[in-house]
C-alpha cells in the first residue's frame, strides 16, 4: 500500500513550512528532497566508522570499505547489471557520461565516424559529444523528434548508418518527459555496428531499470535525483568494454604497479576511480535506492503515473497555458507556458506562494530553442508529490496569470 | 522623480503583490528603447531573461537606456535608472545601491542567487562608469 501522506514524513524538508505555509515542492527533476534513512545512513558513517575506504588495514576502514562495496552491490542489483565491476563510481551522471566520451570516444572515434543523439538531449549528452567529435573528427548527428516532443522511429532510422559507432540517448527528457524506447534503439544500433549509451538520469527517478534488458552499452545516472546525496553519480557499462578502455583520470588507488618511470592500471572498475572515492556518498545513494525499492518501484510508478494525468488535466484548467512536450505516455515533467508572460515573472510569483519549479533553458537549450522558446517553466514530480501540490501550482499560475495580465 | 520620492511611494504598500503591481508600473512607464539596440552587442550576461543596457555618453554624465523581455526585470531596471540615470561617473561610483533597495524593500532582487541579472546590470553601469573617466 503507497500512501504518500505517510511517505512524506520520511522527509524532513517537505515537513518544513516556510513563512507559516507549506511548500510545494515540484523541482525533483532538478534534484531530489532526502529522506531521513538517506541522512542517518550518512550520519551513521561518519559516526561510527569513517575512514578512506580501499586504504587502511584497521577496523574503521575494513567497515567503510565493506559499506562503500555493499553499496556498489546495491546500485548493480537496482540496475540489474551482470556483474558488481560493472559499476564506477562519479560525480555525477556528467561526469560519467565525459568518462566515456574522454576514454571510449578518443580511443574508438575517427574522422568520418558519426556519434548520433537526440534532439531532447541534456546538454551532459550532447556537450561531451560535441567536443570530442571536435577533436576527433567524427560528426555529431541528432535526429529529430515531434513537435509533442514523440520519439519517432523512422528520424532515428534514417540517422542511423553504418558510420554511426555509438547512440547517445536519453531515456527519459528532463524537459518534455518524453520516454524513449531504449530496448528498440538499443537493437537497431547494435545491428547497425553502433554501441548506445543511455542517460537515465530522469527514468531511474520513475521507473525499473534493467540494463541486461535494455542491453545498453552505457548508462549513467545520478545520486541525487534518486533521492541520494550531491556528489555522486553511476557509469554502468558493459564489463568487456569497460575492460577496454584506458583511465579517464590517474593517481590514488586506480594502479596496480607504480615505478618513477612507469605504471599499470588497475582492473575495472579500481582504473576508473582516481583519487579517494566519495565514499560516504557512495553508500548514501545506495540507501536512497533501497528506499526507492523498499516502496516498490512498481507502486513509485503507479502513483506517478496517476498524479501525471492529474497534473495535466489540471494544467489544461489554466487558460492561456501551453504544455511543452505531450507524446503520449510521458512523465512526470511538465514544462510549459502561460500566455506570453516570461517564465521568470510566472517564477516570481509561484515562489512568493511556496511553489518551486524550474526556470530557464534547463541544460538543454538547442532543445527549448527547437520547440520555439529560449526559456520555459517546468514543474516536475517525486515520488511524494501529491495532488495538494498540483493544486498549489495550479492557484499560484492562476494568481500569476491575473498579476501580469494588463489591466 | 527621484529616488526619495520612489522610497515614499513604496513605504505605503502591505503586501508583495502591491509592491511589484507598481514595479511594473515603472517597467511599463520606462523609456521605450529603440528596437535597433536589441541585439547581441547590448545583452547584459547572466540573465535569465534578456537585459539590454544601452550607454550614452554625455559631457558631464552618462545616459542609460534599456529594456528586458520580463516585466518585473523590467520594473527593476526602471528603478535602477532612477537611482544612476544622467549622473556623472563620480556620482554613479559613491552609489550605495544595496542600501537603496533595502530601503525600496525590494532587496531581494539584488541578492546573487537571483538569476534576474541585476547584479551584472548594475556592474555594467558601473563599468560604463569606470570607462568614462
């Protein structure tokens, strides 16, 4: 049973009032809110038994160690990837998704080679791609999507081609909520001759992944949308690439021998973590996954899904109001528009009635540009986001509305 | 009107939504700028919304011209031309502006999280300022 009245006490910071009200928090796409587990589980650690994890042969770190590896399990299980090495620790999803272009792309890309991407592409998928295909030679590629922001089948098709050596994806748009069907691009670029790596930095937060299903390449996603800590991010990808590819950065424990005139790297996933790890984030955003488990992706899903058609319905009440981005069977992200008032000035007044959303060209402004717009307000929903929330957004728009409409 | 006057106006009103309903008034009431400076070249950076700030230099003072596509930005950049239009490159440098808009209580609007830009309009002006001597 997912009551999310009962959920929401999980989190301290949407128990918060703010100037004597509630805020409705719909800024999840942007990051997460903790909850409490995610905040002990760290605060645990640092209590009881800190250390440099992978350094010292004492007890402290022994402990820490055996943490930070329990929760490189935890992330392998949550993807469901066929082996523990297969997860690297980052940053963040950027960071894993320059790893690859840094390592994979210089090793494997040439002149004449293409890197194709969507046009919903964050700029972390698209930045990376664009420089390295700068320094390689290779062209960047983007296949175009609907003006409802739909994936269509036949753009990726004829974009596709035998010059094409790696897909970069998202799974799900952080600005349209538009889900791509990763499986079926997955099986058209590896028949192609193509590897595909996948952003899944918006659809780990709503939905089940399963890598070995999916059969991707490459997957990045972030702690902190997924309800972890800041600081930390996952590159999943296939051991026998991986296995391929020389280190992104070098020092720390990444080696196996070290001489003044030379040095072998250690084996994955070691080679890809230089320097000491973010450990104590590392087994923070472990905990966030298992909470997401722990409810149940399936009901995180469920009731995500209901509240999205809530959501949109009511947005629709609003007159003058223009979502951005409606394929069909999208997430819960909602950009949009009201009448020609600036995104800036509708944030304005949401935030003085405690409603957070995003503003802006949201990291992917060749995106916004392409649906007619330099900037757009986008609300978006987390597993404890209620329909008390959207009724919030939907009085502040209102009030917004009448505020700028000239008098 | 100067800006002990626009301080009065704005000590009579209760509640946020008077006082912005007037700061766009002051947008709407600014100096049209022509549209031939809406271009690349007078884009303030930083903004989230276009900022334009367009430069006249006088003999004995600099005239300030500007617009934004977002009304309330708009209404700032109306007040901040009160508080630097058509003084001397000395007179805008002694400029305290942070203390002008606590008093507007309109500070909020200054502080750097705020993505309006006005914090890089204002060291624009003061730039321009710099420049001119």
């Amino acid at each position: 049973m997912f009551d999310v009245y009962q959920i929401r006490k999980d989190f301290p910071l949407l128990n918060r009032p703010l100037n004597g009200r509630p805020v409705a928090f719909l800024d999840t796409a942007a990051s997460a809110q903790k909850p409490q587990c995610v905040l002990d589980k760290m605060m645990q650690i640092y209590q009881t038994c800190y250390a440099n994890a992978h350094r010292g042969s004492y007890w402290f770190a022994e402990q820490i160690t055996e943490e930070f590896e329990a929760a490189r399990q935890t992330v392998r299980a949550f993807i469901n990837a066929r082996e523990t090495r297969e997860i690297i620790w980052t940053r963040n999803a950027t960071e894993s998704i320059n790893l690859v272009a840094a390592t994979w792309g210089m090793q494997n890309l040439r002149a004449g080679d293409e890197v194709l991407i969507s046009e919903a592409e964050h700029h972390a998928n698209l930045v990376p791609w664009q420089q390295i295909c700068a320094k390689t030679g290779a062209t960047l590629r983007v296949f175009a999507i609907a003006d409802d922001g739909s994936y269509i089948e036949d753009e990726f098709l004829r974009a596709l081609n035998s010059s094409t050596k790696l897909v970069a994806v998202t799974a799900m748009s952080n600005v349209l909520g538009t889900i791509f069907p990763i499986k079926e691009i997955a099986v058209a670029a590896h028949r192609a001759g193509a590897k595909i790596l996948v952003d899944a930095c918006q659809f780990a937060v709503h939905h089940k992944i399963d890598v070995q299903d999916m059969d991707c390449d490459f997957l990045a996603f972030s702690g902190h949308k997924t309800y972890g800590p800041t600081g930390i991010g996952v590159l999943y990808g296939k051991a026998e690439i991986l296995s391929t590819m020389p280190p992104y950065q070098f020092g720390g424990d990444m080696i196996e021998h070290v001489t003044y005139q030379h040095t072998t790297f250690a084996e994955i996933p070691a080679r890809f973590e230089a320097g000491t790890s973010a450990s104590v984030q590392a087994i923070g955003m472990a905990e966030g996954l298992k909470y997401m488990q722990h409810l149940g992706l399936e009901n995180i899903m469920q009731h995500e899904r209901e509240l999205t058609a809530y959501t949109t319905a009511r947005l629709n009440e609003v007159p003058n109001l223009k979502i951005i981005g409606t394929a069909p069977n999208k997430g819960g992200v909602f950009s949009f528009i009201v009448n020609s008032i600036h995104p800036q000035d509708l944030a304005f007044v949401l935030n003085k009635e405690n409603v957070a959303v995003r503003t802006g060209h949201h990291c992917a402004e060749p995106l916004v540009n392409r649906m007619g717009y330099t900037s757009l307000a986008r609300a978006s929903l987390g597993l404890y986001s209620t329909k008390e929330d959207i009724d919030a957004l939907i009085n502040a728009l209102l009030k917004a509305e009448k505020f700028f409409r000239e008098n | 009107m100067d800006i002990d006057e626009l301080i009065e106006n704005f000590s009579f009103f209760e509640n946020w939504e008077e006082k912005y309903q007037y700061v766009i008034d002051l947008g709407r009431r600014l100096e049209p700028l022509d549209e031939a400076f809406k271009t690349e070249q007078w884009l303030v950076k930083g903004c989230q919304s276009q900022v334009w700030l367009v430069p006249q230099f006088k003999p004995d003072c600099i005239h300030f011209c500007g617009d934004s596509d977002a009304l309330l930005v708009k209404g700032i950049i109306a007040i901040v031309f009160t508080i630097y239009n058509d003084k001397s490159a000395d007179e805008i440098k002694k400029v305290d502006v942070q203390k002008i808009f606590a008093k507007l209580g309109l500070e909020e609007n200054l502080t750097p999280s705020r993505r309006n830009g006005m914090m890089s309009m204002i060291e624009k002006i003061k730039q321009y300022a710099q420049n001119a001597k």
